[in-house]
C-alpha cells in the first residue's frame, strides 16, 4: 500500500539546507496498524506530510497505493487528499470546529465535498464510542472526547489510510490506550490502514509493527510476533535447533536481528535492523563507540554471520541473536 524508496527530502531557507529525510525506505502493507517512532527531528512529521500530501519529497519513490506522490499533478494532490487519506493531529484544533456540534464536525467535511452521508457519520461517532455525545458542542466534550471526534473525521472521507501524527500526544495515558483501542478496533472493522507519527515508547505495544527513523533514515523495525509461536519459544530451552530455526526464519524476511532484540516492547516483539536494497544498516552509535569504530571497519563472513569490528584489532562481533 505505501512504498518509500531512497526517500529525500530538502527544505531549503534562504542560507542553509536541512535534509530531513535522507534516502529513507519503507514499506506499509495494506491493512496494517503501524507506528513509526523517533526522536524530536528525526523527520517524522516530515514523513508523515509527504504521505498525506502535504508536502512534496524531493527526490527518490513514494508510492501509496496507485498513486507516484512524485509525479502527481496538483489536481491529482488535491483529488488523493480528499479521497485517499484522512488525518489526525496532536493539536486537534486543527481538525476541529469548536462551536459546532460533534456530529456537524463529522458532517462537515462531508458537506465541503457536496454530499452529507448523516447514517454515516452518526454510524463513525458510534464507532469511537461518543453515540451519546453526537449533539453536544466541542467545548462541552473532554481533550480525549474531542480526540475521538477528531478520529470519526479522519474517517469520513472513507479514507483507505489513516495517518495520525501523535495522537496520545496530549491526553493522559489511559485515554491515550483507549484511543489506541479504538484505532485498533477501526482498523480490524473498516480494515482501514493505520500508520502513527509518535515519539512515545508505549504506543509500540498497541501496533503490528514499529519503524524507528533516526536521523532522516529507518534504522530499526520491531514486528509484532504471532503469540503461538512466541509462546512456543519462550518454553524452548536456549539454543535448541527448533528457537533457532525461528529465529534465522523470521530474519530471513527483511533484516538482521539486533544484538539485543526483542525485549524493549515486551515479549511479542522481535526487533530489525533495517538493511535497505543496496545493502546499507545504521549501526547504533553506542556500539560503535565500543568498538571503537569511526570511519572504518573490517567486515567478516563467516557463511553464516557477519562481524564487524575497528580495522586493527579482532572484530567484535554484530550477530543475528535471539532472546
Ligand atoms: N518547513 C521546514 N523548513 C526547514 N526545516 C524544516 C521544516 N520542517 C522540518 N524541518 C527540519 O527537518 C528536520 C525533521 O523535522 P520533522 O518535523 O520531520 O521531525 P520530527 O521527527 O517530526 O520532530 P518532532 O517530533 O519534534 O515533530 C528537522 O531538522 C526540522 O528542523
């Protein structure tokens, strides 16, 4: 459904440059409720406004589903927008209108578009769980209230994606899980595509899969594991030939297992490195300054593994592991 390739993009001011996405890859299958987290200016937002069509890459692929984002027209841009995508903002004063009710919220966007589908709207607030709440203004409805208001737009379009830039940004955390519920709740229903911008840990437990961007790229993707075979797992005693059998299948599919996988979401999660086509990874900065390295390194194979290490001394080792 979304394809990212060597993704740039470049904002330029009048004296300086900043690339805020720099050949990033990324791959969103259809009906996938994922998070992608990073730090303050590693470029989500900037990613986020790319797939909405906001805002223009500068170079390399977008795709989302049979729209190029590169080679669209503005006719086309302002047709995917309306069609393709609905939105959600931390700041949701962005999506809403105040002195109106709920349900005229939800309706409204239908009215700018010519057609008001009332079954539906009302069918979205019942949905987010505010069927009691449809007549009452914004102003009456609490932050986490509003927020769910703001989802119900996100949908009124029929939108075949979601993008959600820090929704539990600025709600207390039990209404930030129920908003996560209702987003899973959505996407299991409607089958709509789910992807969350959030710079909050805890939202990885509530999605398929996490994406970590640093610095502009995708350094590192944790997938949610099919409970059974985790389970299975966990009772094997370490080192048994079926864990690893697992274990060398799932990194198989698209990465390399970190040194340290798995355990940073909790259990159900197995942690990547991501290994873009050409064969680049981000090797977390705290390992290099224990090896050592800056600038080069000895690679080694051994048909099995690859090891790295500082060019005059034994390398240590980066390995596929296992919990
Ligand atoms: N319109 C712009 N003009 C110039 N630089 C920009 C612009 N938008 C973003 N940037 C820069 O691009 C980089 C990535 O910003 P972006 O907002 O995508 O990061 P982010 O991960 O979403 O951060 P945050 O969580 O703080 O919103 C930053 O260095 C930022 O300063």
């Amino acid at each position: 459904m979304i394809h990212c390739e060597s993704l740039v993009k470049i904002f330029k001011t009048d004296d300086i440059e900043v690339v805020a996405l720099q050949g990033l890859n990324m791959t969103v299958e259809q009906g996938e409720m994922m998070a992608i987290i990073g730090n303050s200016g590693s470029g989500k937002s900037t990613l986020l406004n790319i797939l909405g069509g906001l805002d223009r890459p500068s170079a390399g692929q977008a795709i989302v589903g049979p729209w190029n984002l590169l080679k669209m027209t503005k006719e086309q841009l302002i047709t995917y927008k309306r069609k393709t995508v609905g939105f959600i903002w931390q700041n949701n004063a962005r999506n809403l209108v105040p002195y109106l009710t709920a349900l005229q919220n939800v309706e409204l966007p239908m009215l700018i578009q010519g057609k008001v589908d009332r079954a539906y709207a009302k069918q979205l607030l019942t949905a987010v769980g505010l069927e009691h709440r449809m007549g009452n203004r914004l102003t009456q409805l609490s932050g986490g209230e509003q927020q769910r208001v703001a989802i119900a737009i996100s949908l009124s379009n029929r939108p075949m994606i979601v993008l959600a830039d820090e929704p539990t940004g600025s709600v207390d955390s039990a209404t930030g899980d129920q908003i996560l519920e209702i987003f899973r709740r959505l996407n299991q229903d409607m089958g709509v595509t789910i992807v969350i911008v959030t710079h909050d840990l805890s939202v990885a437990d509530k999605v398929d899969r996490v994406v970590a961007i640093r610095d502009g790229l995708t350094s590192t993707e944790w997938v949610k594991r099919d409970k059974d075979v985790a389970d299975k797992e966990a009772a094997l005693p370490a080192g048994t030939d079926e864990a690893s059998t697992t274990a060398s299948t799932a990194t198989s599919t698209a990465a390399l297992t970190a040194a340290t996988p798995g355990s940073r979401f909790g259990e159900r999660h197995e942690e990547y490195v991501v290994i873009d086509r050409v064969g680049r990874l981000q090797i977390p900065k705290a390992y290099l300054e224990a090896m050592n390295v800056d600038g080069k390194a000895v690679l080694e194979f051994d048909g099995k593994r690859v090891t790295i290490g500082p060019p005059d001394a034994s390398p240590s080792s980066i390995r596929p592991g296992r919990r």
